[in-house]
C-alpha cells in the first residue's frame, strides 16, 4: 500500500503533486492500493473545504485513490499506542515549561552546537509524577544506538494530549499497512524519528523510503493557479515527471510513465520550475488534444471551433489565451470609422449571400457584389470575423468558421 498525506491548511503546489503523482505511478506498477490521508490533526490550521479541492484535484489529474483516511480519526489509536509506550516505560511524561525549553535551546544556540533534549524528566521518580499537577507532553524514549544521534526523546503527546505529526504519521502507517513512502528529501529526519516509533512499539514490518530533492521554486506555484491559467492537468504531470529523469519522448501521459518509469533512475540533482518550458509541453499537448474535446475549453462542444482554436496555438500556449483569441470571434465587433461605410456594405451583402463551401467563391461573390480591391475585403472580413486584422491566413479562419457566418456579422 502507497499513499499521499496532504495536510488541508494551503493549496496544493507543485511539490505535493509531485509526490502524489510518483505514488500514485509507483503503486500502479506494483499493483499495490493508493490511498489518500488527510492530516487534519492541526484543527486550528485546517482550511474549511480544503480537503475536498484536493480530492478534486488528484482526480482532476487522474490519479485514482481506494480510500480517504482522515488522521483525526485515528486519534483513539494514537492515545492508546502513547499509554502502551509509558507502560512498558519506552516513553514518560515530561513536565518541562517551554519557557524552559527554549531557554535549553538559546543556549544551545549560542553554544553553537545542536539542540537536543537532556532527558531531564525522564528518570523522574513515579511519586513525582502522579503528585504532579503542571501541565506535561509525552515524550518516546531515545533510541539506544549511538548511530542515530539525530533523533532524542522527542515528544509524541502535546500538552493538550494531541499526538504530534511523527508520532501520528507513524502510527497511521502501520494502520494502513504502507510498504512504501516515497517523500520529499527534507522529511529525512522526520523519517528517522517515525521509525524510532514503530521499531519502539514492535512493529516489524520495514516500510521502505525513498527521499528526493525538491522542486526549489515548487512551493512558489500553487495547482489551482496553474489550471485557472490554462494549463492542462496533462502537461502539468508531463513536466512534473521529466524533471526527474530522461523520458524516451518529450511529450507523454501518466498512463505512458506506468510504463516505462523506472523509480532507480530518478535524479537527485536539484531542479528549477520553469513556466517557458511548461508553456511549450503545454502547446504540444494541446496541439494533440481531439478537437471537439479541446472545443470545450473555450466555451463550445464543436470539433470546427477546436480546430480554429489550434490555428492560433502559434500564439497562443494555454487554454485561457485561446479563450482570449475565440471569444471576439463571436462579440461585437469595433469597426473604425474610416472603413465602416465599406464594411457596412459588406455585412450587408454578406447577410443576403448564399451558403459558399469554398472561401474563393465566398470571396468572389462578394467582390462582385461590393467592388471593392481584393486585399481591403481580406482585411474587413478578418475584422469581421476575428475582431482584429492581426489574425492568421483569412481562408483558414474561414474555413472553420463558414457555418457560423450568419451568427458572427450581424
């Protein structure tokens, strides 16, 4: 079993899809469950509805999860796991102020050496601790071996005897019986401690890790912005996923990366987001969307309308500027008061035209009708059309848009 552990206190970034999507492949290829655990044990932080926009966004990107586990729900389990650890004496109640702590830790600070708890109630005698009336946190024991220095006796139990982030994480893991974690390089000492757990309530089962480095700029670039500028959740994946190592192609599907992916070869050299080369792999993609399919983001359900809209994809890279190129396509149009009385004419003539398949005839017909110069009628028809004479060839937006005329000039 694999799984994706959000917390619901911000939006999703490119980090944490990141994660979501190599878990998410990763369990596929082993043909293992994926699940998804909200950790919602921070109340006061939790963002209401946050929880479900991230289940819409890992669907949105086509990531199928067996089941939503909510860590506040398994805070019974996390209790009696800390009060098993205090009865077989691996972890005790610590009394010690945080007025107290941070001043162990200034001084640390100032010793220039890292700070580590000293133990200070751990041998405390047990009248001392029924009789003791000050609030207190629960804290797991060290472990014994001198080879894993970076961990001391942490606490596993807050004051308000809510279990901390380790303690919880680990406890979950072995709930839902996780055999591979694959994580973001900056838990590493995260994971260490949550190991410490479960090795210290007898778990013996090895969930195995795998730690890589970060996107350095991926906590910049929220998933929601990204999609309400017009990128596709495809291309989106496709740049998340070549970061991380050499693809055969340059353009490819999460179905493709289940394929071929191979989790040894991921880079651990550090990477930067770049929004150009996102664009470009957005562009490709949109090139290869079905027409009537890439028609609905721009407001139809028209394969003619998708394939106009690939027309300007040599200007345009997300869906939201194709958006901004159809849409004056069928607005009022703004026509300068030089030309208007010539164009009048040939809105006029237009609406009284026959149906013309071919744009040359079209062209010819009304030409004959008007007389005007070839080039001034190349230039109304593309304002009446399109808005604006900065367009691509008139023939081509013609030949899209040949069913709409009577619903364009007006």
């Amino acid at each position: 079993m694999l799984r994706f552990a959000p917390s619901p206190i911000k939006d999703m970034n490119l980090n944490d899809l990141r994660i979501a999507l190599l878990n998410y492949i990763v369990s596929k290829q082993r043909d293992e469950g994926f699940i998804v655990r909200i950790e919602d044990g921070d109340k006061d932080k939790n963002v209401e509805g946050k929880d479900q926009e991230i289940l819409d966004t890992l669907t949105l990107f086509g990531i199928e999860y067996s089941q939503v586990v909510y860590q506040s729900q398994n805070v019974r389990f996390h209790t009696a796991m800390a009060l098993q650890l205090i009865h077989e004496k691996k972890a005790f109640n610590c009394f010690c102020s945080d007025e107290w702590l941070e001043k162990k830790k200034q001084e640390a600070k100032e010793a220039n050496k890292p700070y580590s708890y000293d133990g200070a109630c751990e041998n405390l005698p047990a009248e001392l601790v029924i009789d003791n009336e000050n609030p207190f946190t629960v804290r797991i024991k060290k472990p014994q071996k001198d080879n894993i220095q970076e961990v001391d006796s942490f606490v596993i139990m807050n004051h308000d005897k809510i279990p901390t982030y380790d303690f919880s994480c680990a406890i979950d893991d072995m709930l839902s019986d996780i055999s591979l974690i694959i994580r973001d390089e900056k838990y590493l000492n995260n994971t260490l401690k949550q190991e410490h757990v479960r090795v210290s309530l007898n778990y013996d089962k090895k969930i195995k890790y795998t730690h890589m480095p970060a996107i350095e700029n991926g906590d910049d670039f929220s998933i929601k912005e990204l999609l309400e500028a017009g990128y596709l959740p495809e291309a989106i994946s496709n740049y998340l996923i070549s970061m991380l190592f050499k693809a055969p192609k340059n353009i490819f599907s999460i179905e493709d990366t289940i394929k071929w992916f191979d989790i040894k070869n991921i880079s651990n050299s550090p990477t930067h987001f770049d929004m150009e080369v996102l664009k470009t792999i957005n562009k490709e993609h949109l090139k290869n969307m079905d027409s009537k399919e890439l028609s609905r983001y721009v407001g139809f359900a028209d394969e003619e309308i998708g394939e106009l809209a690939k027309i300007y994809l040599t200007e345009a890279s997300t869906t939201k500027e194709l958006r901004s190129k159809i849409e004056p396509v069928f607005s009022q149009k703004n026509i300068p008061d030089d030309i208007k009385e010539e164009v009048d004419l040939v809105v006029k003539t237009i609406k009284t035209a026959p149906y013309f398949d071919e744009y040359s005839d079209f062209k010819e017909y009304i030409l004959k009708e008007v007389d005007l110069k070839d080039e001034n009628f190349d230039i109304y028809l593309k304002i009446l059309l399109t808005g604006t004479k900065e367009t691509p060839e008139i023939e081509e937006i013609y030949k899209h848009l040949k069913n709409y005329i009577g619903e364009i000039i007006k």
